[in-house]
C-alpha cells in the first residue's frame, strides 16, 4: 500500500527539521537528505 500524502509530508518536515538543525536519526551521515531528495 502506498504512503498518504499526510504521511510523506510528515516525512519531509521531519527531514527538513533536522537538516535545519544540523542533526540526524542515523549519526555520521545525512539521511534525512537523501530521503527528502528521493521522494522530490
């Protein structure tokens, strides 16, 4: 089943909160970047 548009959105603040403040879920790389890059 394909994610909800409401999901993806979450997804992407989520991913743009941490980039703005400079931190991650996966230390040592920027995950949230490319997960943001790969659904725009």
């Amino acid at each position: 089943m394909p994610p909800k548009e409401n999901e993806i959105g979450n997804v992407l603040n989520e991913c743009s909160e941490r980039e703005e403040l400079g931190e991650s879920k996966y230390p040592g790389m920027m995950y949230e970047e490319g997960v943001k890059n790969a659904i725009l």
